[in-house]
C-alpha cells in the first residue's frame, strides 16, 4: 500500500519594501523619478521559502500583509494557479489594476520559487525550456543623460554583456523638444553600427506627430518604436503601426490578461511587452504569451531581466527581454544574490533551485521603509 503525503502547506508570507536612489536623475518622456522601490515577498512551506518581488508602491506590501496572506497560509504550496485565482478574486472590490496587481505578481513569483525549491528543482525545470537562453536589449539612455552619459552607457552593454540591441528614452517633456530626440537617437546610431536601435517615448507624443517623428527614426533605422503615444490609445498606436517601418510596441501596463486581449483584437501592436512583476506573476505572464501566439504575434518581457531572464526560456515566442538600467543595478549590484550580467547579449537561466536569486538582507536594510 503508496501512502501519499500531504502537500506541504503554506506556513507564512513576509513582505518587505526598499527604497533604492537611482544613481543619477532619470525621466523619460512624461515621467521623472530618483528612487525605485521593490517589494520582496517571501513565502514559506515545508522548511523552504521561495523569493519574489514587483517594482511599485510599497502600499503593495500592506496589501500583501492585510488581506493576501491570511487568504494562502493552509493551502498546498504546489497549486500556485490556484493561488493566483483566490488572490485575484479576493481584490475584486479594491480594483485588480495597479497595486493590486503587482502585489499578486510578487506573491505569485515567491510562490513559483517556493515550489521549485521543495521540489529542488529550477523554475525552468518546472516549465520547460524552448532553448537555452534568451537574447537581452540594453535599456536606458534616459532624457535626463547629456550625450556622454549616454554613449558611456550603451558602450558598457556593448562591451561588458555583447548588447547587440540598444534602447533610449525620446519623447522629452511630453514630445516638445523633438529635435534632441532625434539628435540624441543619430548619435546612438552613429555609435552602434549596425546594432539593433529601439526607441520609447512612454506615451509622449500625440498621433500627429508621433508619425512625423516616426518617418525620420525609420531613416535612422530605428526598428522599435515603444509606445509613440499613450497605450490606452488603442486606434492610435494602430494608426502609428501602419504608417512607420519600425515595429509599434506596448503592453508594459498591462494589469490583467483582458487588457491584452483588447491591445491584441486592436491590431496595436507588432510585439506584446508582458512585465511579470506587473500583470500577475509568472502564472499571468504565460497566459498573456500564449494569448498573443494565439494571434501569431510574439511578446517582449519588459524590465526585471533577472525574473524573466530565470523563465523566459520556456515561452517559445518570447522575442527578448529588456535589460533596464535600474532594474539590472538592483538585482545584479544591491540585493540579490545570483543574479549576473546577460553573456554574449543573452540572459541564461541559473541552473539553480528555484529562480535562483536570494536576497542579502542585512544589506537591503539600508533602504527598508516598509
């Protein structure tokens, strides 16, 4: 007679949130910031505890405390979807976009690790793999940098990381200095050759002229064009698409597997940015993939390179990742152990339990304010 052992249940979830400063002042297009705050999500079970974490508020972490732990502590630390649905009915009241969302895209990440490590296996292990590694695109060049920040920058993810792609901020002040824009973007042109050349202008330009602006970045061979105007602008970034060579790219706010869906009926978008520390964790991450092969487009996993660095190997139509400056000097530099740098432009999965990563407290301390 088998006798079959309980699965190992959930025990506690500790959350924490750190307040990094950027290492320079940043903007982009419609946005300036100094700090970056990360919430980190352990979760326990069975004398193991998984890691997790998303890039916002660290009202997230109250969240996560108040209402997300009660609601998993007892469940079986393997049913990690059926986690994902119990945390994304239970904010159906204080509304899934935004904090919500990225404090289920924390807890959803802790809860894969956690698995993976009682089963001593890494995540990839669990999912699969497609192929080996997954290129990275080099990502900064904000609008704050003057020309020789920005070359030092996209010069050191050419020679430290073999960067074969590279991707600044344009769009400054809402769009109305587009004659730096397009200075700045000749000058990064000039200085990779024939590398790959992206562009996002967060939302900065209206229609008009992000089709006037999108006409001399195809003569610059630009051949990514990240949100030209707002991405709630569905018809726009469609009429954008139609008009330029450059693929038109969106989804980075992308909450829930519906707002995918409606940016993919729309025809807005020549690839799908999906960010797992935003849309619900690895377990959405794949669901909005696969509805985006479903229409034979393929997706892009936007910033935190190391989470998706640890599972992008298993989603086949995964065109690459985005190696953000600030999120790559957090997790490889100031709070995680095991993360590295892309080799030869590609992020590799680590071959250890887990995704792999581990955080150094006692340093992260520093910077706790919740």
């Amino acid at each position: 007679m088998t006798v079959t052992q309980p699965d190992p249940a959930i025990v506690r979830i500790d959350v924490a949130a750190y307040s990094i400063p950027t290492d320079a002042p940043e903007a982009d297009g419609t946005l300036a910031w100094d700090s970056t705050t990360v919430v980190v999500v352990h979760a326990h079970a069975g004398g193991r505890r998984g890691m997790g974490w998303t890039y916002g508020s660290a009202a997230a972490a109250h969240l996560i405390h108040e209402t997300l732990e009660p609601l998993l502590c007892g469940r079986s630390a393997f049913d990690v979807s059926g986690a994902n649905g119990r945390m994304s009915k239970a904010v159906r009241n204080i509304g899934r976009p935004g904090i919500a969302a990225t404090a289920i895209s924390a807890v959803d990440v802790a809860l894969w690790d956690l698995k993976a490590r009682l089963l001593d296996l890494p995540i990839i292990g669990l999912l699969g793999a497609t192929r080996e590694s997954t290129p990275a695109y080099g990502s900064g060049g904000f609008t704050t940098y003057d020309d020789q920040q920005t070359t030092k920058q996209v010069q050191q993810w050419i020679d430290d990381c073999g960067i074969t792609m590279v991707k600044i901020k344009i769009g400054e002040s809402w769009g109305t200095c587009a004659d730096r824009d397009l200075q700045r973007v000749a000058i990064v042109r000039k200085l990779i050759g024939d590398r790959a050349l992206f562009v996002d202008a967060n939302g900065g330009y209206d229609v008009g002229q992000a089709v006037r602006v999108g006409h001399a970045l195809d003569e610059l061979g630009v051949s990514w064009f990240e949100e030209p105007v707002s991405s709630d602008n569905l018809p726009g970034l469609n009429t954008v698409r139609q008009a330029l060579m450059a693929d038109v790219t969106a989804g980075e706010y992308g909450w829930d597997l519906p707002y995918f869906y409606r940016m993919i009926a729309a025809e807005a978008v020549d690839c799908l940015q999906i960010d797992a520390t935003r849309c619900g964790g690895i377990t959405e991450f794949l669901r909005a993939a696969a509805t985006a092969a479903a229409a034979n487009l393929e997706v892009s996993a936007h910033c935190a390179p190391h989470l998706h660095g640890s599972f992008g190997s298993a989603v086949s139509n995964l065109r690459h990742i985005e190696y953000f400056h600030d999120h790559s000097r957090i997790e490889e530099r100031l709070l995680f152990d095991g993360a590295r740098q892309p080799s030869t432009g590609q992020l590799t999965p680590s071959g250890e339990c887990g995704h792999g990563y581990v955080l150094r407290e006692a340093d992260a301390e520093q910077w706790r304010v919740a």
